[in-house]
C-alpha cells in the first residue's frame, strides 16, 4: 500500500483525464489524494474513494509573490499528507508541485507533460514573451531534475525538453495519452441507435454533421473552425450542421471572444451546444470530428471521437500529428490554414463511402494504440518500478500522518 497525490491546476482535469488511473490506485488499495483547487467537480471524487485536497492556484498570469505563496500553501499541504508519490500534470502544478514536492521530502515525483501551454504554441515576439519562455524553461530545468520519471505525451514534447537540456537521458517515459474507453466511446451499433443520438439534437437529420469539442480558447483552432463552418454552409447551403462543445475558459491567457462566436451564431452557421457531460452519445450523431489546434499533448476530443468511428480533420501540429494517417483514417491540414481547413472537410462532406471507410480504420487505430487499457498497464509499470525504487526508511507506513 502507497498514499499517491495526484496534482493539477484544475478540478475538472484530474476528473476527466485521470480518473481511471486514480481508481486503479484504489483498486490495488494504494491511497489516493486528488489536489487542485475547488470547483464544481471536486465533490465527486468521495464516490470513487478519492481524497479532495483544495489549494490556492490562480492560473492566469506569472505574479512571483503570489506564485510563491501557492508554492508555499502546497508544500505545506504535501508535509501533511506524506506523499509516497507525488504525480502533477500541466505546466504550473508540474513547476510548482515538483518545488513544492522537494521542500515537503515527497519520495517520488513524478511529471506528465500534457503540453507546452501557451508560451510554447507560437513563435514568441518581442523581448517579453521571449523573456516569459526563458524563464518557463528555466523554471522546468529546476524543478524536473529530481524528478523520478517525466511522462510525455509525444516525440515532439519529449525532443525539445531533451534538446533543451530540461530533463535528463533515462529520466522519461513516454505513454501516449490518457487513454480512451473504448468500450464507452464507440461507433453506434445499429441504425436506430445512431437516429436516437441524432433525436437529441433538434436538427440533425438529413445532414452531415460536424463537430468540435473543446475548451473555447485560441489555441484550439476555434476561430479557424468557425469561419470554415461559415464558408462550407455558403456552398454546401441547409445540407451541413456544424456543432461546436465546450465551455469558455477566461482563466486561459487567450480565451475566444464571445463577440466572435456571436457573430457566427447570429449567421446561423453554427450550433453551439456549450458544455456537455454526454460526449460519448454526442459523437454518435457525428459524421465528421474537426479540432483544428495549434499545438496538443494528445487530445483527447480526437481520440474519443477514433473510438467512436469517426474520420478526423486535424491541424499537422505538435500531439494532433500523432493521431492521424493522413488518407488513412484521416486528413491533416497546415495550422491555420482555413483555405486548407475547408478543403479537407469538404473532400469529407462529399464522400460518404471514405467517410465510413476512415471512421472504421479511426476505431481500429484507438484501440491499437490508445486504449484505456494500455494505458493503465503503462502507469501502474511505471508506479511499480518507481515503488521498487524507495528505501523502508522512504516509505510511508499506514497510520502515518
């Protein structure tokens, strides 16, 4: 038995992506702790015997003295919960929950980098962003060095952390994603099944359908998505229903403009369905999935749309490459490019038979590669081993506070 704490900026990440790994903890009767800040998910934790652990973060933004008092808050929350591994995900918790990690004397920690964020999506301009970067990569150096595996999500991440000299030869482990259920998200068996997905949506039927799910920042490729959505409507006329899912996200240092999607929901050229807690029924109703994203760890809106059999466009970027064999069970396009963007929906919008054809080999691909299932085997490899690592005087015992 082994107390884990699993650390993120936000309670809805742990909730959405890190669950079944959490619960496989629990089922192996380790103790397991779920640290982020409180928000409208983290009651739900106590049903899947989960600890919620609320701390201070504030997520937009880089002010040092507030940084440290976070930093500060969550070393001494980790001296009180005596860690055996501490495990943090996306860029804050991994800076400062490593810093803090070492401060509390956490045995193991352990870091998965599911993205650069937004310093590393564009090129920076002007001495300030590129002064913001340096001082990110200066920040990862510091804290990752410690650490007792680096988890990354793609080559690309994994290459530039070690071109950079942020982590070290034999520190890093890469395991694709977070894995997909392939048993929840899945093409829909019948006819009528599929019609019955469709009946949940007013409008749907008779059209070809696509879809976006994301957080509504810039990054995601949502302005992109739009205005194809406005040009393929001028074309293709009634015969199109794009749907657009997710929340705003004004904790992110680029939100999309809400003025901007007024507009195109004043067109009518899109149907925004906010946020939804039954994606898996959703996507059934799907003909086409779309995130044309800047940059990616491994999304998991692709992946849970490949598990439901459906052909992807995406953007040739970092972590979105990864999931598609261009003509295979998919098209890529440049990033940004709309002109680019339209055309691969359109060549889709078109053809049914390559529609059905790549959704098929989409399914086949999510679970060769990315199931659920490979996944936990990788995670709870990588905890045994690092378990095995520790000295009796390292451990925590049971009843120890």
């Amino acid at each position: 038995m082994a107390r884990f704490v699993f650390l993120s900026h936000f309670d809805n990440n742990l909730y959405r992506f890190r669950l079944p790994i959490m619960k496989a903890l629990v089922d192996r009767r380790h103790t397991v702790f779920a640290a982020c800040p409180r928000g409208d998910v983290s009651p739900r934790f106590a049903a899947h015997r989960i600890t919620h652990l609320a701390y201070p973060l504030v997520r937009e933004g880089m002010n040092p003295l507030r940084e440290a008092g976070s930093m500060l808050a969550l070393a001494r929350l980790l001296k009180r919960t005596r860690p055996d591994v501490l495990h943090t995900f996306t860029v804050k918790p991994n800076v400062y929950g490593s810093l803090a990690g070492r401060l509390a004397q956490v045995p193991a920690i352990v870091n998965s980098v599911t993205g650069l964020g937004t310093f590393h999506v564009e090129t920076p301009r002007g001495v300030r962003q590129w002064g913001s970067r340096c001082f990110l990569n200066v920040l990862y150096r510091l804290s990752l060095r410690h650490s007792k595996a680096v988890i990354f999500q793609n080559d690309d991440d994994h290459a530039f952390f070690m071109k950079g000299d942020l982590v070290r030869e034999g520190q890093t482990v890469i395991i694709r994603g977070s894995g997909v259920d392939t048993t929840t998200f899945r093409p829909p068996l019948t006819t009528s099944e599929r019609a019955a997905a469709r009946e949940r949506i007013p409008g749907l039927q008779d059209k070809v359908v696509i879809c976006l799910v994301s957080r509504l920042i810039q990054d995601k490729g949502v302005a992109e998505y739009l205005e194809a959505a406005r040009i393929l409507c001028r074309t293709h006329g009634s015969g199109l229903r794009f749907l657009l899912v997710g929340d705003y996200d004004d904790g992110n240092p680029k939100p999309l403009s809400r003025n901007l999607l007024n507009d195109y929901l004043t067109e009518g050229t899109i149907t925004y369905l906010g946020f939804r807690d039954d994606i898996q029924e959703l996507l059934r109703a799907v003909d086409i999935y779309c995130l044309p994203s800047y940059r990616e760890g491994m999304p998991m809106s692709i992946l849970e749309a490949m598990a439901t059999g459906l052909p992807i466009v995406t953007s040739d970027a970092v972590g979105c490459r990864d999931t598609v064999e261009d003509g295979i069970n998919g098209l890529k396009v440049p990033v940004k490019d709309i002109r680019r963007l339209c055309q691969a929906l359109d060549i889709m919008i078109r053809n049914k038979e390559l529609r059905l054809s790549m959704g098929r080999k989409s399914r086949e691909k999510a679970e060769r590669e990315f199931s659920l299932e490979i996944v936990l085997k990788e995670h709870m490899e990588l905890y045994d081993r690092i378990l095995e690592t520790l000295g009796p005087d390292e451990r925590r015992r049971p009843g120890d506070h």
